[in-house]
C-alpha cells in the first residue's frame, strides 16, 4: 500500500542526519519511535564576550520568603554548586488530578530582603534535557539573581515521554483544563500561592517541544500569564498526533488562531533543520492576530561573534513592544546565546535569556484578566 508518511519519515530522517544539531535531538523520531535516546551533547561554540551587568533591581527588606517543599540541601551539595550563598535551588513535587511532576525552584538571595513580591518565569524544557541542564544552558537562574524574580522548571516524566518531550503535538495536551497545561497552570498557581510571587508578573518561557508546550500553556491560561517566550517552537494547534508533528516541525504548520492578546517574543534559528523556520513566523503570525493594530520596525544586527540576526518588533507608537521575532542567521537547533556547559546552546548567537527577560518583565496581567471566568 502507498505510504507518504513512510516517505517523508525517510526523507526527514536523511535531513537530520546530514545536520550536526539534529543528532542530539531527533525530536520527532522520538514521539514516533521509543527507540533508546542518543546521548546529548552541547554545541561547541567559542566563549562569548562578557557583557556588562544590567542594573539591578532595587529591593527592600522583609522577612523570608516561603518555599513550597521546604527542602533541605545538603551543605557539601552547596558548596558543589553554582548556587550564590542565599539563594536556593530546590526540588519538589506537585501532584494534581491532572497528574504529578517533579520541579526545580530557583529563589534568588534577593528574595530575602525583597518588599515587593516578585516576578516568576515558568522554564519549559525541550526533549531529551532536564531542569538541571536546561537552567546551565540558559543561564536564566544567573538572571534572575540580577533583576530579581523566581524560576521553576518543571520536569517531563521520562515515563510519560521516553525522551521527556512535552507533548505539545496530543490534542489532549492543548487545551485548558486537561493534561499537561492544566497540570502545570496548576503547578504555578501552587508556586503563586507558596512564594513571594507578585500574580500580575508571571511568566513561561521554552526551547522547542518546551517552546510549543509554553505557547499552548500562555494562550490557554492569559489569567495566569502575562506573557510568553517561544524559542525553536511551533504554533499553538500545529499538529495533533505524531504523524502531523513530523509534518509540522519539517515544513511548517500556521496552527491555529487564539483570541488572547498574549505578549509573545520568538527567537528561531535560519538554519535549523529539527523545526523549520517557517514555524516561527506562523508563531508570530498569531501572536498579531488579536492586537487590533501594531506598527512594525524591523532591525538588523550582528554579534561581536559574528552571528548575525534580524529582529522584527511590533508596538504601538514608541512603546513597549508586543510581539518580537527574532531570527538568527546561521543558527541550528540550539538556545541563542546559551552557555556550552548545557545542552541545545550556542553561544554566538544573541542573548535568547536576557532579551526574553527583558521583554517579558515589562508585561503585566490585570486584576480584571485575572478574574475573569474563564471557559
């Protein structure tokens, strides 16, 4: 019998494997086939020029900040990390009706002293990485020490996906109120709840299965998140089952429309060959599609490394911007900007972690949004 899917699996298939990146991904292969995952390796880039510090977030004081699992870290396993002395980089567990994940907490030192609640970014990773390695490739915890807001990283179960891929392509897995967005909307309203967290400033951000999981998660639940960082990702209703994410993620999908004005910055790759770039236009296609009307600007660019990037914002006037797309030139499969020592990084690309914060902390939901009945 005449099988197209057969062919575009082998098709696919020989393009990942003519690219280097797509060896420590195969996100695909993975959702079709539970074959043993290859070991991952980082990209190998050169060291990126240090970058003067932003200035920091003025805190005041106040009394300790509540953790949810109050888990206690060995001393010896503090003085092996990275972890600045007063901060806290936690384990914990959530369980809902909707299942239960592990998670990793960063509390930065200033959450101490901090007056003001804080921000909290939601960090999803892509497949085959952990909280662990996905917080050493985005550099998001050395950040949040320097403006001052909280990260959780939720955990794919590797039994729940052989290669800890969030299953952003199962119609159940894209919706509100059920799977995987239900379980971790339900996962930060327990952080919001536990934490010094300020509601109006959450965030979720992620890198490819991760990225799509974040944009499914942002636009299902605008009562809870402000706004959304999609970095290697796909459009929200791209694909349904795995055989339409093989379809999706080598030639592109333009998903669905959604009615949520959710503030969306996307960076993606030129040269990727895991998820084509194609996604990311639809991406920010539909992050436009609620705003009334946004004047677009358009700017070019090249890092001290060479990589060079186009940058597309849309805004109102001079304001702050709504939607940004970030395209850089040369880039595979790989966390723009990212640190060597995790997974799925690249240096020499622009700063993916420090834009997104960037953009993202400028976004705030209303009391109104965050009350309002939602279907």
């Amino acid at each position: 019998m005449h099988d197209p899917f057969k062919r575009l699996r082998a098709r696919s298939t020989r393009q990942i494997r003519r690219s280097t990146l797509s060896v420590i991904t195969d996100v695909w292969g993975a959702m079709i086939s539970p074959a043993k995952p290859a070991r991952r390796k980082a990209v190998k880039a050169v060291k990126p020029v240090t970058k003067a510090p932003a200035k920091a977030r003025k805190i005041g004081d106040k009394g300790q900040v509540r953790t949810a699992t109050k888990p206690r870290i060995p001393a010896t396993s503090r003085a092996k990390s990275t972890v600045p002395r007063g901060a806290l980089f936690a384990n914990g567990s959530h369980a809902s009706e909707f299942g239960t994940r592990s998670y990793k907490l960063y509390v930065p030192a200033v959450a101490k002293t901090a007056t003001d609640p804080l921000p909290l970014i939601v960090m999803l990773h892509g497949c085959g990485q952990t909280p662990e390695d996905f917080a050493r490739g985005t550099g998001m915890n050395t950040l949040a020490e320097e403006f001052g807001f909280l990260v959780l990283y939720p955990a794919q179960a590797r039994k729940v996906q052989l290669n800890r891929c969030w299953n952003w392509f199962k119609r159940a897995d894209q919706v509100r109120g059920a799977g995987e967005p239900a379980l971790i909307a339900s996962l930060t309203r327990h952080i919001i709840a536990e934490q010094n967290i300020d509601p109006a400033k959450v965030y979720v951000a992620g890198l490819s299965a991760g990225g799509s999981a974040a944009l499914i998660l942002a636009t299902a639940y605008p009562d809870i998140f402000a706004a959304v960082g999609v970095h290697s990702g796909l459009a929200v209703g791209s694909a349904h089952d795995a055989a339409s994410a093989a379809r999706a993620m080598q030639g592109g999908d333009p998903g669905q429309r959604h009615d949520a004005r959710i503030p969306t910055i996307i960076f993606h790759g030129e040269s990727d060959k895991v998820v084509n770039p194609r996604n990311g236009r639809f991406v920010a296609m539909r992050a436009l599609e609620p705003f009334d009307s946004l004047e677009q600007t358009e700017k070019t660019g090249r890092t001290s490394e060479g990589r060079q990037f186009t940058r597309k914002i849309y805004r109102v006037g001079k304001g702050r911007s709504y939607a940004e797309h970030w395209v850089v030139h040369g880039l595979g499969h790989a966390w723009s900007g990212g640190n060597a020592a995790g997974s799925f990084t690249d240096a020499n690309g622009p700063d993916a972690s420090r834009e997104m914060v960037r953009f993202l902390l400028r976004h705030r939901t209303t009391k109104k949004r965050r009350s309002e009945p939602m279907i």
